[in-house]
C-alpha cells in the first residue's frame, strides 16, 4: 500500500472521531438550552398564572366588617380569581391600620378619619357612614306636665349626656370636631359608649339625653336604635349638622350631606324631613407601594363580584369606587386608578419586558451556540487548510512525476482530499467562500495532471 494513502487514512479517522465528538458537544448544547427555555417558560408561567394572596386585616370579631370580608375571601376562592385574600382578625381598625403600617397586611378596613400610615391609599369605599345625631323628650312642661324634648339643635347639647353607639374611638372624635365647629366645648357634654348589643340598655337609661350613631343610611342598627329610644322615650327629634360645609372644608376626609325624610322609618317618617350632617368613606386600603398590577386584578374582582356582595350581607357595604383625583383626602391607589378610569395595562404592556427579555436569551444563545459550533469544527477546518495545501503541493509534485502510476496514486490522494472537503463543508466547518477557493486549487491539480499525461505519452512514444 502507498505510504501517502495510507498516511491519509489515521487523519480520516481521527477527523471522523473530532466531528462525532463535535457533534455530541453540539446535541449536549442544543439539548441544554432547549431545557432552560422550557425551564424559564414554565418558571415564567407559574409565577404569571399561580394565584396571589394577599392579607387584609379587620376587625372586630363579629363585626359587619368581617363578615364583609369574609365573604369576599370565600368569593375570590370559589371564582379562582387571580388575586386571593386571606383574613387576619384584629380588635378594631385602629389595631388593622396598625398592622398594614408594620407591613404584617397588605390590606386593612377603616375609616377614612382614623390616623392612617404613611403611604396609605384607597382601593374601594366599602360604605360611607353617615353622622345621625337625635334627642328625647325628657323634662316635664309646667303647664301640661308631660315630656317635652327640650334639644332641638346643637347649640343646646351643652350640660346633656349624648349616648354613642359603638366602642370605636373615631365617633367620640368625630362628636368632639362637630362640637368644636359650633362653637361648643367638648367638656360641657357628657360622653358615654354603648356597644351595639347594649341598644336596650342605651335607651332605657333615663339620664341618656341625646345619642349619636354612625353607619350607612340603611343600617339596621341605626334605625333599631332610633326605634327603641322612640318607643320608650318619645318621639325622637334630629339634630341638624349646620357647620356641615365648614367641617368639610377644613377636614377633607368628611363630606357635607344629607339625610333624606323618612330615612329611617316611613310611618312615622323618621326623620319628617331632610336632615344636613356630614359623612365619612369605610375604606379599604392599602400601602402605596402595593403592586399596581395586583391592586389593579382585586379591583377588578372586587367590583365584578359586586352584586352577589350586596345581596350576600344587604345594609352591611354600598361598595363604591374611590375618587381618583390627585387632590383626595385619601388618593385612590394607582392600581385602583387604572381600572376606574380604564388604564389598566393589557397583558402584552405588562408583560413585555420578558417577552423582550426572551427574545434576547433566545438570541444570545443562538450566537453561543454559533460561536460554540464554529469551536468545534476548527480541527475540521484546520484539516482543511492542510488538505487544501496538500494539494498546492501537489500540483508542483505532479508535473515533475515520472510515471502515470504516480499521477494516479495523487489522484487518488486528492479524490479523498475532496471527500473530506465536502464532509467539512456540509458539517458546516467551511463556507462557501472557502469551497470556491478550493475548487479552483483542485482544478489547476487536474490541468497539471492532464498536461502531465500528454507528457509521459509523447515521451513513451517517442521512446
């Protein structure tokens, strides 16, 4: 056997051994990457999809207020909403708005004239509340020895016992601004707090002059009150807020209003006409730096569900949005802002950082996995190159030959020269550019080889 075929041979082997180990680095690549992609997909999807659950506090125990909630929990839970609540009891909302302020809840229930925490902001008015001030017929006339009621504004509440529905310290806050505005010192009037299972006890107890509830104009324990203290004491008589409009300038978290006649009852209508008080807003709230995506998913929720709420607990929540001018009391969250006023981002707008973000990955792993391509076929272009001069090489050789058994053994040589030639160029290890230039390498080989030929023939016959 020829020792330059048989050279050629352990290079065509050890060549064959480089791709196939090129070719199993490159599959472990692809492989890999193709792994990841689904592995950032399915991260991706579960962390978009899974629901998420935040924790509103509320309380008290036993409160419409829970009961509220609770029955927002047990709604988004049998929808599969996106957004899930979980409730955290406490004993009041100065105690929730306590929580939300150490970050413990991510949602809290309160009135809006209560402290709040920093950053705190409006994602839904659960109800708004409104300030129902009455008296009773308590001293005797002279002339016809009978009850006669004797507080009939508020300037004449000065030296009286007002009776407070609710343990709550916002309503002997909220008495106390009322009294201040018109003019009256706090200390002059008597202050006592009745829990709403005492309503009984309240309007039975003589020394009560005057009482004071706040809740929605449909309230049930508004209207028992006012019944009992009616049925024991005398026809109730309501007590206009005057300073109304002057509250709601200086204190923006309350509202000037009114109570329509007949609020209460219609026969007898109580009260016989309208009455001018103030309100405040029932929130829930929630920090600024809430998502505004989330806030903007509970919302939604939140307000689709509306309608089966209200009939579940009829007179515990109005539920209305909140207002979303800048200058608000309490700003509207932005989350809650975006779904009012339809802003709210489409999946694509949410999402299209990672999109793009996907697209770069995708993009970048393609140009590794060229680079990574490109690395492993250099000892297939190296073994070009050498080829490719081999045959340069040959060209001088062959026109110097001195038999045709010589010029076939280079033939030969070359034919598996162009073998591997076209092996690299369909793995991928040389370009087109690079086949050209040995196409024209190869063919001046035959050109020599040909006119080597003629040579030897005309020497031959010669000869």
């Amino acid at each position: 056997m020829d020792k330059t075929t048989s050279a050629t041979r352990p290079v065509r082997t050890e060549l064959q051994s480089a791709r196939r180990r090129a070719a199993r680095t490159f599959a472990l690549f692809v492989a890999a990457s193709v792994l990841l992609l689904v592995g950032l997909a399915g991260i991706s999807a579960y962390l978009i999809l899974r629901p998420e659950t935040l924790r509103i506090a509320v309380g008290p125990a036993g409160s419409d207020d829970v009961k509220f909630i609770q029955t927002v929990v047990q709604t988004f839970a049998r929808d599969r909403d996106h957004v899930r609540l979980t409730l955290t009891a406490t004993e009041g909302p100065t105690a929730s708005l306590a929580l939300l302020g150490e970050r413990k809840a991510d949602l809290a229930v309160a009135r809006a004239d209560l402290p709040m925490p920093t950053g705190t902001q409006a994602v839904a008015i659960l109800r708004k509340n409104f300030l129902v001030l009455w008296s009773v017929p308590k001293a005797e006339d002279n002339k016809s020895k009978k009850p006669v009621n004797t507080i009939k504004a508020l300037e004449n509440l000065p030296g009286h016992r007002i009776a407070i529905i609710g343990k709550s310290p916002a309503n002997p806050a909220m008495l106390k601004m009322v009294l201040s505005e018109a003019g009256i010192a706090a200390d002059k009037v008597e202050m006592v707090q009745y829990s709403v299972s005492e309503i009984d006890a309240m309007a039975r107890e003589r020394k009560n002059d005057a009482y004071m509830a706040v809740g929605t104009l449909d309230s049930k324990i508004t209207a028992d009150a006012i019944a009992a203290t009616a049925k024991l004491r005398g026809a109730p008589q309501f007590l206009s807020v005057d300073v109304s409009e002057s509250i709601a300038q200086k204190h923006p978290t309350y509202e000037s209003t009114e109570i329509p006649g007949s609020t209460f009852s219609s026969s007898p209508a109580r009260p016989d006409d309208k009455i001018e008080t103030i309100s405040v807003d029932h929130l829930i709230v929630a920090p600024k730096t809430l998502a505004e995506a989330t806030v903007t998913e509970m919302t939604r929720q939140l307000f689709v569900a509306r309608p089966n709420l209200l009939r579940a607990l009829p007179g515990v929540a109005t539920l209305e949005k909140p207002d979303t001018d800048k200058d608000a009391a309490i700003p509207a969250h932005r989350g809650a802002a975006a779904y009012i006023d339809g802003t709210d981002r489409t999946f694509l707008e949410r999402y299209s950082d990672f999109m793009w973000g996907g697209l770069l990955l995708l993009s970048g792993l393609g140009s590794t996995g060229a680079w990574l391509r490109s690395y492993l076929k250099r000892d297939e272009r190296n073994s070009y190159l050498a080829s490719r001069d081999r045959v340069l090489e040959m060209i001088g050789a062959a026109r110097a030959a001195e038999t045709p058994e010589q010029l076939a053994k280079m033939q030969s040589e070359v034919d598996d020269v162009l073998r591997e030639t076209l092996d690299c160029f369909e793995d991928g290890a040389i370009e087109d550019a690079a086949l050209l230039a040995f196409g024209l390498v190869l063919e001046q080989f035959h050109f020599a080889v040909s006119d080597r030929r003629d040579v030897l023939a005309s020497v031959g016959e010669a000869s």
